[in-house]
C-alpha cells in the first residue's frame, strides 16, 4: 500500500498558478528525490507534503488520513539555512525537541528528565560526526556542521517522514559527498521515508530509489505565469541508474534546457 | 598609503579619542578665564574650581532646610523615575510586541493601534497626565512609558517578524506549542534586540523625565537644572549636564555588557558600538 498519496494537487495564488495536476503515490521507505528548474514549484510541494502550506485543491494522505493543516512532529524538516536555532548552543539544539514534548508549560526539563534527554542529544551528536562542538554556537559552526546538526536535530522526534528542501546547496563538493553519506546510512538506518528537493541531478540521481521531475508542459507566451508545473518524469531507481537504462543520460540534457530557459 | 588603509594603533587611538574632549576643556577654560578676568562676578562661565565648590556643596554638605545631600536625592528621584519608566515599556514591548509579531490574530488585532499610538506626540500628553494622575511619581513615570513604549513594542514586534519563518516550521515540527514557542524561540532571540531598543529608548527618557521634573517636581536633576536657573547658576547646572551625560553614558555601556555577557551568540558577528 501506498505510504504518501498526493490527488490531482492544484496550487494558485490568484492568477499566478504554481503547481497544477499533480499526482504521485510514494511506498513507505523510499527515497524520493525532486528536480526541476527554479521557480518550477518542487520547494511549493514540499510545504505542501510538510504542511506549512495548503493546496488550492486536491489532497495529501499519509498512511491512508489527510494530512493535518499545520507542521506536527510526524514530518521533520531540514531546511537549506536557518534551520536551527542561533541561541541555543548545539547541545541545547538537540535537548529542545525532547523539552517541548516534556514540558507543556515551561519548556524546560529538570533533573532526571533532563539528564536522560542531554544523554540522548550527546548520543545523537557523536552519531552524526559533531560530538567535540556540543557547547559552540551554530554561528561558530562550518556550513557542512550546521547541517549536520539541523538533521541531528530533525531526528530526534523520529518523524515517519523526513523533508529536505535543498540541504546541502550551499555545501563545498567534497562536504556535501560526505553528507549524501551520512544522509544514505541514516535513511538505512531508520528507513524513514526521504523527500529531497535539490538542484544537483547527479546527486538526485545517486541518492533516490525515485526521482520526480517537476516542469511546465503548458506555455501561454503571453502569460507566463498562467499554467503551472506539474510531474513530468516518475522515475524508479537502483543504485544510481534507471531500471535497465541509462538515465541519467537520457534525462540531464533535458533539465538542463530547461534551467537555461529558466534563467535566460 | 591611502587615509582608508591607515589604521590607528592603541595609543594613537586613546590619543584621538581624548582629543577632542580635551579641546572642549581648554576652550572652555580658556573662555571662562577670559570672562573672568574681565568681570571676577562674571556668573556665565564658572571656572573648574567654582563648578567644583559648587558641587561640592551640592554633594556633601546636608541642605539647611531639609537635611538632604541634594546630588545624591537629585539621582536617586530622577533614576527611579527613568528606570520604572524604561522598565514598563520593556515589560509592555515584551507583552504586546511578542504576540504582535508572532500571532497573526494578535497582528491583526495590535498592529494598526500601536502604529497610530506611535504617532502621538508624547509631551502633548503630559498635560492630560497631570490632570488625570496629579503632579506626582505616577505622571512622570507615564510620560516615559507614553514615550518609549509604543516605539519598543513596534521595534520588537518587527524582530519577532523578522525571525526566519524556518525556524517557526522547525519548532513546530519538533512539537513546540504557540506557549513554548513565544518562550524558547521567540523570546530569548529578541532579547538582545529589547536591549538595542531599551539603549537607544533612554535618550528620549531622558527628555521625557527632564521635561516632566521641569514643569512639576520639587526634586531630581531635572527639577534642579531648572530651579536653578533662575539665579544664572552656571556653576551647578554645567556639572549636573555633565553628571546626567555620565549617568547616561554608564547605562548605556552597562547594558551592552549584559547584552554581550548574557547573549554571547547575538555578539559573535559584526561590531557593535
């Protein structure tokens, strides 16, 4: 059975259409990476999958109910920046998500509860590769460390789902290879169900067991803004290549295109 | 080298920080010694040691009627005045400003009274403020809240709005509820910011309490100043403007080094002066 189910999404805001006919149904576990150009809507439909944002029309089910109207701890988040919070030292970064659930009215844990939450951050920490920065502010952190802790983070409430929109944009080649792994062995780890918006096709390409393109079919010359994107390609993948096909190949040159028409 | 690559080194720096306040000194002495000299009754520029003598009297000698040190009851009226009043509008900024920015129905519901509550000339007010609370504490205490508190809730309202929306999403999806929002996220970031606002909200105080004591007190440095006044006592009022500037001046460095002790994480990047 199908874990997320997204019917016929619409999303417009007065005139300006965004997302239109978007249908997909992904199965518990996999892997969903995102592409497309700038402005095609992928960042619009991870908010809608998150929450943060609602359809015009159609719907979103996960695991068979609609998705509730606002963010909830089921559906963690890492966005590309300001993603953690800068007043709270990495440490404390990671004993919040347990304070909120513990302590409706103060927001603070004391004692036992306090130790046992600041134990399981500690843990946390030195599994994603950050346990010598637990007292530094995230401002003292490299960008790479910074989004080390903001998935660290995301972890912690063990969301069924986990949303990524562009995590390791703003990343040097050789930190975000070691990202994608730590990323890779916790989506192992965990078989949470993965949706990743990034702009890096080879890396949506290496990391999804699927990949969905999202792109305008519909061109009104005199309005541009009058259609908007919808899911062009659904592919399915192992181990970095289409079932049988070449497909990184086959696709590239077209999302390619497609992003110089954009920016031109 | 060009002048913008000339950089002072510490001695030079102190050099030139001091420079011009020695020049005010010696102009100012060197005036005074002029008038002086010309006319030894001359009451418009005191020399250092009348100034000196004057305040003197004014700081350790009890006053023949009431028995009071008058520079020291003169501060601790104006402080209490000027601290109560800063410290409601603090409190105000914090309670109206908080949900302003981050509640949509309190935005809705606030922003546009604020703004036009904003408008209001304050010193229009204070006539009101007599009749309504009398010529006491009460009038003086609100016409520094009147005066700063409208500009500190819009200042933090505006840096709750300005906290980046991920972070709200971020909260909220790892369970935090509106409260423990306001208290965890919303309200230890703008901290720092209601210290920015309560630094640059104390210049107005201060005219807003010297306006207040000048029209109706029978105390403080305000009131003092303007009694004075009346006699040419250049020797008094010269260094009470010098003492409040000080006074000012400490306020202001002691709550940037709270600010910097207390939220190192908001002073890690940029200067702050």
């Amino acid at each position: 059975m199908s874990f997320v189910v997204a019917k016929n999404l619409w999303v417009s805001y007065g005139p300006v259409s965004i997302l239109e006919r978007v249908s997909v149904s992904v199965e518990r576990g996999t892997f969903c990476t995102i592409v497309g150009a700038s402005g095609c809507g992928k960042s619009t439909f991870l908010r809608l999958l998150l929450g943060q944002e609602q359809a015009t029309r159609g719907e979103i089910h996960v695991d068979g109910k609609a998705i509730p109207a606002e963010p909830t701890p089921e559906r963690g988040i890492v966005f590309q920046k300001y993603s953690v919070f800068p007043h709270l030292t990495v440490l404390q970064n990671l004993t919040i998500p347990a304070e909120f659930g513990g302590a409706p009215v103060t927001a603070r844990l004391f004692g036992r509860a306090k130790a046992e939450a600041s134990d399981k951050a500690r843990a946390m920490l030195a599994k994603i590769g950050i346990g010598h920065a637990g007292d530094l502010y995230p401002a003292q952190l490299s960008g790479g460390m910074q989004q080390r802790l903001a998935i660290a983070q995301a972890l912690l409430k063990q969301p069924k789902i986990l949303l990524l929109d562009e995590p390791f944009g703003a990343l040097d080649p050789g930190i975000r290879a070691d990202m994608q792994e730590l990323l890779l062995s916790i989506w192992r780890e965990t078989g949470m169900t993965i949706f990743m918006v990034t702009h890096d096709i080879a890396e949506a390409f290496r990391l999804g067991t699927r990949l969905i393109v999202f792109d305008k079919v519909r061109h009104d010359p005199h309005m541009p803004s009058a259609y908007g994107a919808t899911i062009t390609y659904d592919l399915r993948l192992k181990n970095g290549k289409l079932d049988g096909d070449t497909g990184e190949r086959m696709l590239a040159p077209v999302i390619l295109e497609k992003e110089r028409v954009a920016h031109a | 080298m060009r002048l913008i690559n000339q950089r002072p080194g510490h001695g030079e720096r102190i050099v030139l920080g001091a420079m011009l306040f020695i020049l005010l000194v010696a102009a100012y002495m060197i005036g005074s010694h002029m008038r002086l000299a010309a006319n030894p009754d001359d009451k418009l520029l005191p020399s250092l040691p009348q100034m000196g003598a004057a305040i003197w009297q004014l700081a350790f000698t009890p006053e023949q009627r009431s028995g009071d040190y008058l520079l020291w009851t003169d501060t601790a009226a104006s402080l209490a005045r000027l601290l109560g009043g800063i410290a409601i509008s603090a409190l105000l900024a914090l309670l109206l400003g908080i949900p302003t920015g981050l509640i949509p129905r309190a935005q809705a519901a606030l922003a546009p009274f604020v703004t036009a509550i904003c408008l209001i000339p304050p010193i229009t007010i204070l006539p009101i403020l007599f009749i309504v609370f009398g010529l006491g504490e009460t009038s003086k205490v609100m016409l520094i809240v009147i005066g700063t508190a409208p500009y500190m809730v819009r200042t933090i309202a505006q840096a709750v709005a300005d906290i980046p929306s991920e972070q709200i999403v971020k909260g909220l999806t790892l369970g935090a509820n509106t409260w423990q929002m306001i208290l965890r996220v919303a309200l230890p970031q703008i901290m720092p910011k209601l210290i920015t606002a309560i630094r640059l909200g104390l210049g107005p105080a201060w005219i807003f309490l010297i306006s207040a004591e000048a029209i109706a007190s029978t105390g403080g440095l305000g009131y003092r100043i303007f009694l004075v006044r009346r006699y040419l006592s250049m020797d008094v009022i010269l260094p009470y403007v010098a003492w409040i500037t000080l006074i000012a001046f400490v306020l202001d460095r002691l709550l940037l080094a709270y600010s910097r002790r207390r939220y190192r994480w908001a002073h890690l990047s940029g200067a702050s002066l």
